[in-house]
C-alpha cells in the first residue's frame, strides 16, 4: 500500500459543523458592534485557529482590543459553539463516511484525525468515533494553526509513519497547503478539491477506496 495512514481535517471532511462556527462568530460580532459579519466572512475561518478566526472578526471591528480582551471573546464564542455542538449526534456521521471509515479500517491503515479545533474530542464522541481513530491531534495539542504542518506531522508521529506513507484529507486551502509543507500529498474535498495544490480531488469521501 501505497499510503499506511490517512489523516483527517474533522469539520468538513468527517462532518460538517461549519453552520455552527458561522453562527456562534456572528452572534460573537454582533455582542461587539459589528453588523456585517458575512458568511463570506465565516469562509475565510474555514481551516484556521480559534485565535485566528478572531483576527479576521477583529478587522471589522474599530475597536482596539487587548490579548485579555481577544482572549475573553474567543472564549465567550466558544461557550456558544460548544452549546450548539450539544445538539449533535449519531446522526450528523453520513452513510457515506461511516462506511467509508470502516472500509479502510478493514483494509488494515493506520486512521487518524489532524484537526486545529480545541472541540475535536467532544464532537468525536457526538458523532459516535471517540473511540475509533488510532490518533487525535487536535488544538489543544499544537502551538501553530494552519498552514502550518505542526498538526499533521504530529498525527503521523503518533501512527508512527513517516509523512510520505500518509495522506492527509482536507477541505480547506490552509490544511492542504499545511499537508504539503509537511511533505504529505493531499486528498480535498468540497473547495479543497479545485485547490491546485490538491494531489487527489474528492466529489464524496468514499472516492478515496477507488484512489487506494
């Protein structure tokens, strides 16, 4: 086999908790003053930090804030994203990937999730998988986001693989590009599948069984 591992971006790629980042940022922007926080906006957050994310909020705003302040919003937005995380279950893992996670499971490759959200455990366990990635490395354990490779040259460290024998799958430019720095080739799904730095273009998550 030409890939041992496969590492995962969680939201977007093994489920979907976009719409509660967009709303839990906005209703963060409106508390502050800002009323043009736009899903375009929300996009730009796909893939990056918590603090990060903050940032791009941040540039609407007029307001100067100090790292305790950026601190208290960040954690006033997560409270909010965790209560609608709440809502999640079973039900939010597709078909389409359970099936496909089991099927590459059986085929005997080290799975893992590399994922820059402090939330990566609970959803995990929301979903069903708490128990079944051989490795989860999420924000809580890197101290550089996206594009930086830190969180997949982790993952592989912990499956014990080099990066050439992973490949890494991402529905964000900034996580393919973090794969590729890594010396990782890369599957994109979603917008990721048209990124030029794209190795494998994916349509569903199944089609990773047909490139294997």
């Amino acid at each position: 086999m030409k890939f041992q591992g496969i590492i995962f971006d969680l939201d977007g790629v093994i489920c979907s908790t976009d719409k509660f980042h967009f709303l839990a940022w906005k209703q963060l922007a409106e508390s502050i003053g800002i009323t043009n926080f736009t899903q375009a906006d929300g996009d730009l957050q796909r893939g990056v930090s918590r603090m990060e994310s903050l940032e791009i909020l941040l540039r609407k705003s007029k307001r100067q804030f100090s790292d305790e302040e950026k601190f208290a919003l960040a954690e006033q937005k997560n409270n909010v994203y965790r209560q609608m995380l709440g809502t999640m279950s079973k039900t939010d893992l597709s078909e389409n990937v359970r099936t496909t996670l089991f099927a590459l499971r059986k085929s005997g490759r080290k799975l893992a999730i590399g994922s820059s959200s402090k939330n990566t455990k609970y959803i995990l366990e929301r979903i069903g998988l708490g128990s079944f990635f051989d490795a989860v490395v999420d924000g809580n354990m890197i101290s550089r986001g996206k594009p930086d490779p830190e969180v997949f040259l982790k993952a592989a460290e912990l499956l014990d693989l080099p990066p050439e024998e992973c490949l890494v799958v991402e529905d964000a430019a900034a996580g393919i590009r973090a794969a590729r720095a890594g010396g990782f080739e890369a599957a994109g799904i979603g917008d990721a599948a048209n990124f030029p730095a794209t190795t494998y273009p994916l349509t569903l998550l199944s089609d990773l069984l047909t490139i294997l």
